[in-house]
C-alpha cells in the first residue's frame, strides 16, 4: 500500500497542536488592514497529531540511508552523522539565538564560528575563512566572486575558467552565474589533466583553473604544482573544488599545492548530516592576498571581544542574509573536537584503506579505466556488461535489492557506464565485502541471468519509475492535476 | 581521541595484504614529497566524547538566548512557538542521514514529503508551483530575479526599498554580476508609493521585487504593484512571509508571478541565522524558468504511485555551463520541518498562529501609545511587525536587553533617516503580561 498523501489524510475539524489562548482584547483585522488583503480560505489540511507523526514516520522506513545501509555514493562522502552532534546543534544556548541579537549577547557563538574558521583554514592551508555559503555550489560561486573581484582590483581582463573535464557539473554552472565562460581541460591517461591540452589553451585571458584533487576519478594529480604555476604565470587563481577533502586530511594540503581559493562540503568531510539533500555548508579559504574580498559579515576580535563586522570595503558582499548555516558548522566544529588532528588524518589513511580495498578485489570482475592507486574513490566501468545487454543503471539498481544503496552512475562522465564508488572511513571490513560479493553476484546474474538486473529492483517500495511521463506531464502540486 | 571507524588491528593487516601495500603510508606515495604535509596539523588533539559536551556546552551556556530573554526580534526571523514533535520526526535517521533522491525507488519517503512541500507551498502561496526549495529567503529572491531577466530578456529591476535590507545586499552581491541593474524605489509612509513604481516602469524593467508584509512591517499594495508590472510586461516578484499568509490574501490572488521567501517562521527554531529554507513558487508558464530541484508524481512499472525528481533537464548537471542555476541540492530537512510544522497546525492552526500575530502585536502598538515619548512614525496596515521611534533608542533598547528584553532592531543599522526608529516583532509566542513589562519597562527608561 502507498502511503496517502497528507491531503488525502486531512479530516475537517482535527487539530494537531493547540495555541495557549488568545490573552489580550481582540481587535477586527478588518478594521485595520483592507478586506482585499484579507483571505478568504487556506487549502491546508486538517490532522491530529498521531496521524501527523505516522504519516512521516511511514514515509522515512521508505528512504535508504546511512543508518540502514551502506551508501557508496562517489563524491557525497556518505559517512556515519555522530549522534552527539545533533545534542550540540540542539543546545539552547545555539538552537535559540536570533540572527538580529546584539554581538555582546552572542559571544559563545561568535567564539565557536572563529574557532571552525582556524581550524578549517589550518587544515587546508588558507589563511583565511568564511562559514557563510549554504552549499558547496554557493562555496563555488562565492570564490568566483572573489576571483572576480581580484582581476577586477587588477584592472585584468579575463574572460574564462578552466575546467577538467572530469570536474563536477557545478563548476562549469557556477562559472556561467558570474559570467565566466568554461575551457574544458582533457584528461591524460593516467586519468590527471593533459597538462599539454591546457597550455595550448592558456593566455592572458585565462582567470583560473577550477579543479578537484583528487579528481573524480579519485586520483590525485601528481602536477599539481606546475598546474597551479602555469595557471599563475598569466595571473590566474587556482580554485579547490573540496569535494573530495576526505581523501588528503593531514597528509597534505590544497595551500601547500599552490591553491589560493578553497571550497569545502561539510556535509561531506566534516560529518554533517546530509538531511535528504540539505542544509550543508560551503565555507571558502583564500590564500592572505585575497582576503579582503571575503564576504561580509567577518568575525573580528578585537583582544577583548567578538564582533560581526560588516564593513570590509572590497568585500564581494554578503552571499546569503545570515552569517551561515550556523547549526551545520556546531556540528562540523564538535567533529573536528572530537577527531583532533590525529583522528583527521586517521579518517583520510581509513577512507582511502577502504577505497583501495575495494578497488583491488572489484577489478578481478569489473573494468577499471585507470589502474593506480587511488584516493578515497574509484571509478569502474560497466561496459563489459554491454555483452549481456545490461547497463550500469541495471547493476546500479539490482545493487537496491541486496539492501545497498548504488554507486554514483554516468559520472565522470570521461569513463563510458561508470559506477563511481566512495565507501568512506566510516564502514566496517565485514560490510564492504558484503558488498563486494553482491557486486560479484551481480556481474555473474548479468551473465547468467539478465532478466534479473533489467527486471530489478523488485524488492524496493517501488519499482522503476515513469521518468518520461513525470517530465511531459508535470505533476508536481497536488491541487493542480496535470492536463 | 573518540572516533567512527571501525576497523580492527587485524583487519587493517589483511586489508593491505589484499591490496599489496605494507602501510598506508605507502598508498599516498604519489604525493610529492615537497607537497606533503610535515609535521602534524596545528589543531588541538582529539577528545572524548564527554570531554567535548562539556566544552561545546559551555560555550553555548555563555549565549544569551530567547529563551531565558523576551524576544521582540523580527526583520526576517521570528519566534514562533514550535511543536515538540516535529523534531522527534526530524531526528528519524532516515530522513536526516539519506542523501539527495538519485536512486528513486529506494528514496520515496523524501520524494514525497518535497512533494508535499511543494504542494502545501502552492496553497499557502496561491500560485501554481513551488520548487523543491532554496537555501533561504535572500538566495530564493536571488533566483526570482534570474527567472525574470530571464523570461522577459530585460536586465533591469525595480527593488522596493522595503525589501528586507539584507536581501537587498545579497541580491547586490549575487545578481549584478550577471549584469542585472537593481535600482532602488524609496518609500514615504512606511510603503512605496506606486506612482513612484510607476514612474520607473519603462520596457527595460523585468521586474519589480516587492515584500509582503514589507520590511517594517507595513502591507504595500501588491495588487495594484504587480498590475502596474504587468502593464510594462515586467514580472511581478513577491517575497512573502509564510506565516502572514495565514491572514493575508495569497500574493497569487492579487497578481505575483513568482513568490520567494523565508520558511523559517514556519516551525524552525531561530538558530542564529540558518540553517533555514527559502521556497520559491511561481506561475505555470515560467515551470521550465524554475531552478533547483523539482518531483512529480508518476508511476511505477506495476502502475503504482510514486515520486522521482523530474524536469531536470534544466539541471547543472545535465546542462553544465547552460545551466540557469549552480543549485545541485535542496533544502531537504528543513523543508521538511516546515512540511511537518504545516500539517500539524493545519488550516485552523495556521489561521489562528496568524490572528495571534496580529491581535498581540496591536495590543502592543495600543499600549505602547500610552507611553510618554514614544511615537509611530508609519501610519498603514501592519501585520505583527511595526516601526516604534524612540527618544535615544540604542541607549534605551541597550538597557532593555540588560533586563532580559530583546526590544527591537534599530533601523538606523540601514536607513539613515530611519534614526531613534526600532523594528518591534510581536509572534503568537508573547504574553500578555511580557507585553505588558515591555511597556513598563520602555517607559522607565525612556521617562526615568
């Protein structure tokens, strides 16, 4: 049985939360606000409290999730949420703060936000930190912004930005909010960027490279440091996609490679929960040079106290109306506590243990385009599978009915059917070889039999689903019935 | 010291013997020596568990908070009551550890609690759909004004100086460069006079971004705005406040195009600015100008009903660099908070939240004329959000907090004649008696 809708649910004259009474004299609205402003009716549904905490507690057994499974998904960094960071998040002390409180009655918080800034920027190499992006996409846009600023500071006039083109879809998108048109950099063979390709297309109109180390494939790029020279020789920035933080903490750092804007996911390396698809936080470093393009507001001390400073004349300006996603970054701060600077490095030597781990057993059944080392991901190919006329979407979804969530798929899109696997430091020995003999049994079905991977999943709440017909005919208000 | 990896001694032997390597050193050999970093990083060691509650704990112990203070704080965020329930749902781990809904089939329960957000958004906004949600009010009004220099091919946009002041700065920062013009229209009676819009309207203008109830707490006239707009073939931007909309007619109703706003005051606790949810709704010819995500409702291969995120050929990641937006993700938890807040209260509670506002926040305005010195400069409609000037309001306000009494947000922060003049917010959460001692209070300070 699906799960009605809540409006389907609604009974006239339930109520799921009561108001204290109304305790001052009543007034008529209509005496003081004309009645064309007034509103009529509120298609809003009617429920009792049980029926509200069963209708959403049914729907969350339909969603898989790190609690129930393991989450292999390339580049989102799927690891366990320490619980004790949700108490953190939820003390008085930072849940029930107003944005608008003067800094003297917020100190505590304003101290944490500085402390998350150090530590942040100590453990990429930057010298200085903004917590306000919401995301890693408004992180990306943010340092475009800031490079934007530069260049302009410079009187240069630059017009484009460099790309890998194994970068993530975001870069290319972020580059055209701010107006910047995309290079695409070919990759060489051993899965880096052809550094040929880009110096045949660098010159005097290049702002930057925008790149992931390691890359999406989960390699890391050995000519880092000449990139960023070259990129630097036409007074370009080099820009960090920290998509894939989780892969070098301690080991080594996007400032030591020549970086000079970093974006972070704290969603991804940092713990906090990705909530079904957010709130993450996308903090920006930047090397001292390019500091007082940082947005507003900056935290200062002053030796004495805390303050929100929003004066900072260069500044590209506030990104968002707050001073971030506050709660995400309690939550990132009382990660790093925890860790220390031992546990960091420990969670990037585990993370890419077990992507090694993986790999090397998974390429005795499937292609591995790019047979290296890796860091904490690989990439593998199921074009092998062509033969039985089976897709990675196939494997990707019979992966579901062994109670697995599926590998990112068709991305990066350089490897032909890939499957991109991240099983992060969080997993345990005995689940990645669950796993592992799941992906085998798979590759043997495809073989063996095939109907089982296109018919898959069967044992899910729900079967493939009509993608086509969802986007010719949109339905997506319940109150507005597709034609 | 504490940490989340499981993997013993042993295991950790077997897994390098399997894949060749002595240590784990050896699987970041290809990092240039001259890259690596030496040494350890500079951050504090490890600690347990209890060792980090305690830490943490006290540093949020040395926040003033709402709660053992009487809030009066609005301009955007407000403190509203919020039921318990909702975050013993919200703390369901398969709700908040899922990942965005790529794989459908095993994502349902996201998929359709954004549905019915977008559903109860539509309702709530009287307009035809909603998106899957924004990262929060500013960045929502951000992608508004994209859609509309988008649809009508005009860069220019008329912002409604009683547009919230912060939007106003992020919209600054994020919209211009891009080459959208925004250009200010000042207001006079706590409103902007619509001859004034009038006058600026001309076929270079995309837009006109309005706010309802505006900034300081006044209703402008949207209807007769947005029908101005439409007369220059501009769009009609409104940002709503959800809660207001349980009082107020729908933006739709009265003519917006695109409504964007701040879901905070829908049950999401004030967490010192985020992390919050911004909805954007709009009308159905501009569906295929909406950024970020979207789900429909569809059907299995057994005819079944279900949820996949759909129309995502406009998406970043299919259209890269032709992308309208960079959004690559929602909201989704805090959508869901507010999907929850909305089905708890429902159509009564919402109603009565709303009616609550504004009775306790003109009971407020009655008292507060009852105070020597204190005065209105803003004659119009309010909702539960009204201008108070005060003589030497910072000093006044200053002493108020010092007494537990968050008063108000000066105004002179942004609007330089707007001096003396503080913002007061009165939620459904007040008493009468903290009303009362507000009253009191401000007029012993003011007169003492």
């Amino acid at each position: 049985m699906a799960e009605p809708l809540i409006f389907d649910l609604s009974k006239d004259g339930c109520r799921g939360f009561t108001l204290p009474a109304l305790d001052v004299p009543e007034v008529d609205p209509a005496d003081h606000i004309p009645a064309r402003f007034l509103r009529q009716e509120l298609p809003l549904p009617s429920l009792s409290e049980l029926d509200v905490v069963r209708h959403f507690t049914r729907l969350s057994r339909l969603n898989h999730s790190v609690d129930i499974g393991f989450y292999p998904l390339g580049s989102c960094t799927m690891k366990y949420n320490p619980r004790v960071n949700e108490n953190m998040a939820r003390l008085a002390g930072f849940a029930n703060l107003h944005p608008q409180q003067p800094d003297e009655t917020v100190q505590g918080a304003l101290q944490m936000l500085k402390t998350l800034e150090e530590s942040l920027a100590e453990i990429t190499g930057m010298d200085a930190m903004t917590l306000q992006p919401a995301a890693g996409a408004q992180g990306e846009l943010t340092g475009l912004l800031i490079m934007l600023a530069y260049h302009r500071k410079k009187g240069n006039h630059k017009t484009k930005v460099m790309i890998p083109d194994s970068g993530h879809g975001t870069n290319p998108a972020s580059c055209a909010m701010v107006g910047y048109e995309v290079v695409n950099i070919k990759s060489d063979a051993r899965g880096g960027v052809d550094i040929e390709d880009l110096k045949s297309k660098l010159g005097p109109d290049i702002a930057g490279l925008m790149i992931t180390n390691p890359n999406t494939l989960g390699l890391f790029d050995e000519n880092i440091g000449e990139l960023a020279h070259l990129i630097h020789s036409v007074d370009g920035l080099v820009y960090y996609d920290g998509a894939n933080l989780n892969a070098i903490m301690g080991w080594t750092r996007p400032g030591d490679m020549g970086f000079d804007i970093v974006h972070l996911n704290l969603h991804k390396t940092f713990s906090t929960p990705h909530g079904g698809g957010g709130p993450g936080a996308g903090p920006v470093g930047v090397k001292k040079h390019l500091e007082p393009f940082l947005p507003n507001p900056r935290i200062q001390h002053d030796g004495k106290k805390y303050h929100l400073q929003t004066k900072c004349r260069e500044s590209v300006g506030p990104v968002l109306a707050s001073v971030g996603n506050f709660l995400v970054l309690v939550r990132a701060y009382a990660y790093i506590l925890v860790n220390g600077r031992e546990g960091l490095k420990n969670v990037s030597a585990y993370a890419v243990l077990n992507a090694n781990y993986m790999m090397q057993r998974l390429k005795k059944t499937f292609d591995l385009p790019y047979d290296r080392f890796c860091k904490h991901e690989f990439v593998l190919s199921g074009k092998g599978l062509a033969k039985y006329g089976v897709k990675t979407l196939d494997v990707a979804k019979r992966l579901l009915d062994f109670g697995f969530h599926a590998p990112t798929i068709y991305f990066p899109m350089i490897v032909e059917e890939s499957m991109m696997i991240e099983p992060t430091e969080t997993e345990s020995k005995g689940t990645l070889d669950c796993f592992i003999e799941a992906m085998e049994m798979i590759a043997r079905e495809a073989a063996e039999k095939p109907e089982n991977l296109k018919n898959a999943p069967t044992k899910t709440p729900v079967r493939r689903l009509d993608e086509a017909t969802a986007a010719r005919k949109p339905d997506i208000n319940y109150f507005q019935k597709p034609e | 010291m504490a940490n989340y990896i499981p993997t013993t001694p042993a295991e950790l032997q077997e897994m390098l013997g399997a894949i060749g390597v002595k240590t784990v050193d050896d699987l970041f050999a290809e990092i240039p020596p001259e890259l690596r970093l030496q040494g350890e990083l500079n951050i504090p060691a490890g600690m347990s568990e209890p060792e980090m509650i305690r830490k943490v704990t006290r540093l949020a112990q040395t926040n003033e908070t709402v709660d053992n203070n009487v809030c009066f704080l609005g301009g955007g965020a407000y403190d509203h009551i919020i039921p318990s329930v909702i975050d013993h749902l919200l703390l369901r781990g398969d709700f908040f550890t899922a990942y965005t809904p790529y794989q459908p089939e095993v994502s349902q329960g996201t998929l359709q609690c954004i549905y019915e957000f977008q559903s109860l958004i539509s309702g709530l906004t009287g307009m035809d759909q909603a998106n899957a949600s924004m990262y929060e009010g500013a960045t929502a009004t951000v992608e508004a004004i994209n859609m509309a220099t988008a649809q009508t091919r005009r860069n220019r946009v008329l912002v409604l100086q009683t547009v919230n002041p912060e939007y106003r700065r992020v919209m600054s920062s994020l919209n211009t460069p891009l080459g959208v013009e925004l250009i200010s229209v000042p207001f006079e009676d706590g409103a902007v006079d619509p001859a004034k819009i009038q006058e600026a309207l001309n076929d270079q203008v995309a837009a006109v971004v309005m706010q309802y109830p505006n900034f300081l707490g006044g209703i402008e006239d949207i209807e007769k705005i947005s029908e101005m707009t439409h007369n220059a073939g501009a769009l009609s931007i409104v940002v709503a406040n959800p809660i207001a909309l349980g009082l107020l007619e729908t933006p739709g109703k009265l003519g917006a195009d695109i409504v964007a706003g701040e879901g905070q005051p829908l049950g999401i606790p004030l967490s010192y600015g985020g992390p919050y949810v911004g909805f954007l709704a709009a009308k159905k010819a501009l569906l295929r100008r909406m950024p970020g995500r979207i789900v429909g409702r569809t059907t299995d291969i057994d005819g079944k009903a279900g949820y996949v995120l759909t129309l995502q050929a406009r998406e970043q990641h299919i259209r890269r660099e032709k992308a309208s937006s960079n959004i690559c993700s929602n909201q989704a938890l805090m959508a869901l908070n507010t999907t929850i807040y909305m089905s708890l209260m429902g159509r009564e509670g919402i109603k009565e939240v709303a009616l609550q506002c504004f009775q306790k926040a003109h009971y407020l305005k009655r008292e507060l004329a009852k105070v020597e010195g204190v005065s209105f400069p803003f004659t119009g409609s309010f909702f539960h959000e009204l201008v108070v000037k005060i003589p030497n309001a910072r000093k006044v306000i200053g002493k108020m907090a010092k007494q537990g009494v968050f008063a108000g947000i000066p105004l002179d922060n942004w609007f330089s004649n707007l001096k003396d003049c503080v913002l007061v917010a009165v939620t459904e959460k007040r008493t009468k008696d903290e009303i009362d001692h507000y009253c009191n209070l401000l007029g012993g300070f003011i007169n003492g």
